[in-house]
C-alpha cells in the first residue's frame, strides 16, 4: 500500500447526542473469556517512520478482515471509509494523537453528581451501542455497514468492547473500541441523556485503573475542546508509536473478562 497525501478534518472526536431504536436491545452474547487470535492479514502497513510527518492519512486499501484490523491496531493505524460503500478504506496515524491517562481523567463536580443517575454495563449490547453511533442523521457520520459488520466480527472474538449507559432499564449513552493489552483505541460515543455517554468515559477510565493502570492508554484518535475538557491532551505520532509496543505487551484489564470486574 502506498502513503497518500490528503489533509482531512477530525471527525471521530465530536461528542454526539443520537438516538437509539425505541424498542431497547437484548443482552448480546458474551464475547469469549480470552481475545481469539484471527488468522494474521496478507496486508502490510509499512515503516511508520516512512509516515509524512504532516499527514494524518497514510495509507488506503486493505481490507477489514480481524486480522487486519488488529494488525492496523498495533501499528497505531484505524480504518475509516473513504465514500462510498466498495471504494478502498481509508487508514490514519494522527499526526498529534488524542490520548487520556487513567490518571488525567477530570470529572467535575457536576458529572460526579450525573454519575449517580446511571448504570454502567459493559458488552451487553454491542450493536446497539455500534447503530447509535452509527445513526444515519449523525452530522458528519462516518459509521457504514462494513465497519459495523467488522466490528460485530472482533467484538465476537473478544476484540472490540462496548461500555453502556443505562437508565430506567433503557440503554442512554455509550461507547465502543478496541481493547489490545493496556490499550483502550476507542472509536466511537454517542448520548440520548445529558451526560450519558461521560458516565461510560469515566467507568471505562476506572476500569483500567489497576496495578497497571498508570501504563494503559485510552486512545481517543483525534482530540477536541469537548475532550480536553475531561483530561484529553495530545501526543506527537511520534512519542505514541514509541509508547505503543509497551501498551501491547500489557494484559488486559480485568474490566474485560466475563463477567466483568469492577473495583
């Protein structure tokens, strides 16, 4: 795959109020106790120190199969689709790369109150989760059929995990990513209830507070002020590629097992 020079907005990290179906999902499958490893992928994603060092863009083509997306992962690359459905995916390493430490994570005083209002879950409704942030009157929208189907496909090999917001028994928030060793790449959120999708950033974060919790890594792709505004700060690609080896090398936390544990 060649490097491709094209400047492009941040799309991922808006926060987004959507709207999940009226009718509220049922529990989804669990994943397995333990990531199954895919067959590795045919594709390679080259040198990153062969990156341009102004583009966030870096490569297109490939294709979504797990094995691919995991290897993209652990290059510090991630998919998004470049139109329409059948056109090569696009793939980015951020120039400045947003992150969030377990222990830059800010919770106001405020949120700290909302927090109280909501029941966490995690993986018992992944796809519903997935169609909420994928809603199609989302501004900028980026989530297609494919990336949905290749998501479901690593969430069911233990890969991919949603966090869930709920309410009164209704699913109001939530986000979902890629949890690979100590690190968390989360790809997207969304909220029908103020605060909501906040509530599932903060017990992801205390989640992988444990007794390697100062190592792991939440990789938000894309900063903005909304994320910043809850400990978000950015990383020169260069500075998170020589952290990434060490993250993957971390076991997962036990946020992740089935059934979870919580602190």
């Amino acid at each position: 795959m060649l490097p491709f020079t094209l400047m492009v907005p941040s799309l991922r990290g808006a926060h987004y109020r959507g709207r999940v179906p009226d009718e509220q999902p049922a529990a989804d499958p669990a994943p397995p106790a333990a990531p199954v490893e895919p067959p590795r992928s045919t594709w390679s994603f080259g040198d990153p120190s062969d990156f341009d060092e102004l583009d966030d863009l870096v490569a297109i083509g490939a294709d979504l199969e797990p094995g691919t997306l995991l290897a993209a992962y652990r290059r510090g690359l991630f998919p998004m689709p470049s139109g329409a459905p059948g056109d090569p995916m696009y793939w980015f390493c951020p120039v400045r790369r947003g992150v969030l430490g377990v222990d830059d994570l800010v919770v106001s005083r405020s949120l700290r109150r909302s927090l109280r209002d909501f029941e966490v879950r995690v993986d018992t409704a992944f796809d519903a989760v997935v169609a909420a942030c994928a809603d199609p009157a989302r501004e900028s929208g980026w989530i297609d059929a494919d990336i949905r189907a290749a998501y479901r496909r690593l969430h069911e090999l233990g890969w991919a995990h949603s966090v869930e917001a709920w309410r009164d028994g209704r699913l109001v928030g939530g986000l979902y990513g890629v949890a690979i060793g100590g690190l968390f790449a989360g790809e997207s959120m969304f909220h029908t209830a103020r605060d909501a999708s906040k509530a599932a950033l903060v017990a992801l974060v205390r989640g992988l507070d444990d007794e390697h919790g100062r190592e792991r890594l939440v990789d938000v792709q894309w900063s903005t002020p909304h994320l910043a505004s809850l400990g978000v700060v950015e990383l020169p690609r260069s500075a998170y590629l020589r952290r990434l080896p060490a993250l993957l090398r971390l076991p997962l936390p036990a946020l992740f097992a089935r059934p979870p544990m919580w602190e």
